[in-house]
C-alpha cells in the first residue's frame, strides 16, 4: 500500500481537485484507490455523493477521516487498497501533520502566484517526506509561470514537470468520475516516484 497526501497551507489551489483526478487517474490503470477526506467541508465527499446522484459512481470509496484514523494508517494498519489518496483542509497544521506523517509521498499542488508559492514553501519545508510541489490552473507561456518555475528551481524545491492548465474543462470534472489527461500524466510521474 502507497499513501499520497495532496496538501497545501493555502485554500483553494487544487488539493480536491488533484486528489480526486489522481484517484480516478490511478483506478483507470488498474489500481485499488481510497480516498481519505481529512478535510470537514467535505469537498472530495461531496464530490462523491454528486456521482452516486449522477448514477454515474467512482471506482473507488470516498471516506471521511480524523487524525485517530490517519495516525492508525501511519501505522500502516486498516487499509488493503494499493493506494491511499489523503485530501487535506487548507491551514489546519494539525490534521496537514498527521496526513504528512502517513504519507509515502507528499504532493503540494499550488497556483503560479508569489501568494500561493510562498505557503506552499512553508508546506513543503514542514514536510520530511519526499514532496513535490504540482503547479496547477496555469496559463501556458506567461511571465508568471516563468518566474515561478525560476523561484521553485532556486529554492531547490522539487516539482512535476507535468504541471495542470487553468482551463474550464478541469473545473468542470467537479462531482463527475472522469480524470483529465494531464493528471494522468502526473498520476505516470508519481507512480515513477513511488517505484510503482
Ligand atoms: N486546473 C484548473 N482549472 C480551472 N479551475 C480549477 C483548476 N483546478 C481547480 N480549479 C477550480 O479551483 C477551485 C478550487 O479548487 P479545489 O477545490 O480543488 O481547491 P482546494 O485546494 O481543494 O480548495 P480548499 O482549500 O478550499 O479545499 C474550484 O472551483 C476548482 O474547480
Ligand atoms: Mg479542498
């Protein structure tokens, strides 16, 4: 069993989002995904019930989770799928710690903007698992991904060469049990990063 924690101090950069495509992008090839909702708005459970309402469910459970229970998965006890996919509320450092401390590999999605980089450096240098900053909503050729990759590379932080386009398509996977192919791409890099 691999656990992947999707965590980023700041809200809104696409945590739900990446966890939930990278779930779907991994069921695709054949893998037994849960996802553990750490979060109590409850964004990847909602997402869930939407498909159940559709009739069209996930391959995969969505399950609500404490810290009890992600302190047990640090453990390694109580799960049998292959992966375990954490989704994570925004500044909670507490519940972000213990999702951290279960994972085997940590992934920080952020937006390509000095606001959003600068909490996602204080994520990943509060990890001590091996992290990888995802870069998602990003608009292709523009000064501020330029700058942003410059900044990841002097920091020296580690990061997806796949990065996620800002684009409507992606906003509307919301609720559905479809993936796209650029997270299929990351779902590739990170199976490479685990040795899977
Ligand atoms: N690549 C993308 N292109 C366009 N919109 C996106 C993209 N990724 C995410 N979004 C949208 O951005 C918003 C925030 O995404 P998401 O809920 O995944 O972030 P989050 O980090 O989980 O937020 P929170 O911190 O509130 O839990 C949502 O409306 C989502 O549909
Ligand atoms: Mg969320």
């Amino acid at each position: 069993m691999k656990v992947v924690t999707v965590a980023c101090d700041k809200g809104g950069t696409g945590k739900t989002t990446s966890a939930m495509c990278l779930a779907i992008s991994l069921s695709k090839l054949g893998k037994s995904v849960v996802v553990f909702d750490a979060d109590n708005t409850g964004g990847a459970t909602t997402w869930e019930a939407c498909t159940k309402d559709d009739g069209k469910p996930l391959p995969f459970q969505v399950v609500p989770v404490n810290r009890p229970k992600l302190d047990r998965l640090a453990k390694r006890k109580g799960e049998e799928e292959d992966f375990v996919i954490i989704d994570t509320p925004p500044s909670d450092t507490a519940i972000i710690n213990s999702a951290i401390e279960a994972a085997d590999l940590v992934i920080i999605p952020t937006q390509p903007s000095r606001a959003d980089t600068f909490l996602a450096g204080d994520t990943y240098r509060s990890s001590d698992k091996p992290s990888y900053i995802l870069l998602t909503r990003v608009k292709a050729r523009t000064k501020l991904l330029k700058e942003t990759l410059k900044e990841l590379q002097d920091a020296e932080f580690m990061y997806f060469p796949t990065y996620i386009s800002e684009s409507e398509s992606v906003k509307r996977l919301y609720g559905g049990n479809e993936t796209s192919p650029q997270y299929d791409k990351v779902c590739q890099e990170m199976l490479k990063l685990l040795d899977e």
